[in-house]
C-alpha cells in the first residue's frame, strides 16, 4: 500500500458502513497534490484503491461526527494555520452546514457558515468581505428556507471541496436546503439546520486564540488601542501583556451568530489562568460589525486585570460557544 505522502499521520474509521474500519492518512506530498488519502477496508486485511483529497500540508486527522448525521467526518489543523473539514457521504441525505470555527450544525441567520463536499467548483475563488458576493467561481449557493423562500447566499471563498458563506439574514427558522446554482443546472447539495441562536467566537489560529480588539479608554475620553497579541507567523499567535492602571480597558472580542440579540440575554464568562473559576461579565453593546459581513461583535469592560484572562466564552439565552483562548 503506497500512499503517495512523504510523511504522514493515520487514523481509523468506518465511513462507507460497511462495518470495516478505513485508514485515513494526511500529511504532505511531494506535489502538493494531496494531503489526505482515505483507503477503503477489503474486510481481510487489505485496503481498495485509496482516494485522494487536495489539503496542503495536513495535520493530525480527528475523527468526529461534527455534523451530527450518525457517520464519521474527519478535520485536520494544516500548518498553514487554517483547518480543512470533509463530510463522510454514506447515506442518502446531503451534508449539513455546520458554523464558521465551532463547527456545530446549528446556523443562525446572517452567520457564517461552512458546507463540505466534493465538485463544487473547479477553482477556488475569494470573496469581499465588506460586501460578500452572490456569486463566486461560476456558481451561486441558494438557500431554500423551511417555508420555501429562496435566497442567494453571500459567499466568503469556495474551492471544489468547501464553501463557506452567509446564511441570508431573512432565512426562516427550519431545516432549509442548500441548492448550488451554476449554469448547467441547480443541484441540492445540502442542508442546514437554522435556529435563531447559535454563538461563536472567532479564532486566529489552530490555537484557538481569540479574534479580539484591546482598548483603553484615556481620562479625556479617548479610545486608544492597545497591542495584545503577536503573531509574527508560527503556528499560535502569543498574549502581550496589557498595562493595567486606573484608566479602563474594554475587550472587543468577534463571533457570528449573535449579532440581533439583546445585549441583556448576553454574557461573557472569562477564566482565569492557574485553574481560575472566572467571572461573568455583562457585556457593554452587542451587534454586527458595520464592515465585514456575518461577523458580530460583543464589547466587555474588564473587571480585572486583563492577565487575569485565560478563555472566554459567550452565553447567549442559555447556549454556550465554543471557548476561545487569550493566553498561551
């Protein structure tokens, strides 16, 4: 069995339900014309003809059901700081959209959102995120809401195996379809479960590290910024140190899927280093940013210093996010 990978990592799984374990191996290639490779158990020993997947420099395959469909998905965290999520297809139903970083398959309208698959498109292609457009590469994502109102979505990037894009902000709650649209025809392609809450915190790199703004407000009243992370292009981004003194500092910290809600069915629940319970925090506004599409922002004052933050996680009605990290 040759895998076609000058190094890799291997994992197991059943995903054509058959009940044999398969091998999934990822890594890199001396073409960087795959990264993952998924062979297929002969129930004997053996292994099919394996099938290759375009994800350059692969890490660590973890296997999961991240959709919630019964069947094994697989996620790598490549080292070009970016993950790369594949859908197993058994069955009959399409995939399920799952949300932008938490990967949940749960989607509010005007989130982000991310569906896996294969053939989409046959070049991959980036969208403006001030003002994401309908149609990217050749194809349009339209989403078919549960009371059967047809909406473009708005397209971040797309590529053959992945899409990510806005779920339309005026989407009804329900099981909607995802049909793809391209000038041969439209194709179902898959689904998405939307709810009105599903909060998650964005991150910079496989760290987990929190996509956040630090301010300080001056005794005039003024907002200045103030550095708080580095990354100077390893693998995680690292915390500098915030100088705390009697003048306040506000934490400005990005997610999709919580931008419409009340600010007072919002909280911040920061940890502490060392195994420190935390706090709750009441967060200062609550809303979408006015220049990037499908992100939302919640503004807190820090209460301690701002060292004492280890992780945050946002509680919106009772749903908890995805933790998100400041220290490393």
């Amino acid at each position: 069995m040759t895998s076609g990978l000058y190094q890799y990592d291997l994992a197991a799984a059943d995903f054509d339900g058959d009940g044999f374990a398969d091998l999934v191996l990822s890594g890199g290639s001396w073409s960087n014309s795959i990264g993952l490779s998924i062979y297929p158990s002969n129930g004997d020993g053996t292994f099919g003809n394996r099938k290759d997947f375009l994800v350059k420099d692969a890490g660590i395959p973890m296997i999961f059901d991240f959709n919630g469909d019964g069947q094994p998905d697989v996620l790598t965290l490549n080292e070009s700081n970016s993950f790369s999520l594949l859908f197993s297809s058994k069955g009959t139903n399409p995939p399920m959209a799952v949300s932008m970083i938490s990967l949940r398959a749960i989607v509010p309208p005007g989130s982000l959102a991310i569906l896996s698959g294969s053939g989409f498109t046959e070049s991959t292609a980036q969208g403006d995120w001030a003002a994401l457009p309908s149609a990217l590469a050749g194809v349009q994502l339209v989403v078919r809401d549960a009371l059967g109102n047809r909406n473009a979505a708005g397209l971040v990037n797309v590529s053959p195996e992945q899409i990510t894009f806005r779920v339309p902000p005026n989407t009804a709650m329900g099981l909607a379809t995802l049909e793809l649209v391209r000038s041969s025809g439209t194709t179902i392609v898959g689904r998405a479960d939307v709810r009105p809450v599903a909060p998650t915190l964005l991150t910079m790199d496989v760290a987990g590290t929190l996509a956040a703004l630090v301010f300080r407000q001056e005794s005039n009243g003024a907002m200045t910024p103030v550095p708080a992370f580095q990354c100077d292009g390893g693998p995680a981004c690292r915390f500098i140190l915030v100088p705390v003194d009697q003048r306040p500092v506000y934490l400005t910290a990005f997610g999709t899927g919580f931008g419409t809600i009340n600010p007072a069915d919002v909280e911040v629940q920061v940890t502490g280093p060392y195994g420190d319970a935390g706090y709750v925090i009441h967060p200062e506004s609550v809303g979408p940013v006015d220049s990037v599409q499908g992100v939302d922002q919640v503004v807190v004052k820090l209460t301690r210093q701002y060292d004492d933050v280890d992780s945050i996680v946002v509680r919106v009605k009772g749903q908890l996010s995805n933790e998100a990290q400041t220290l490393d």
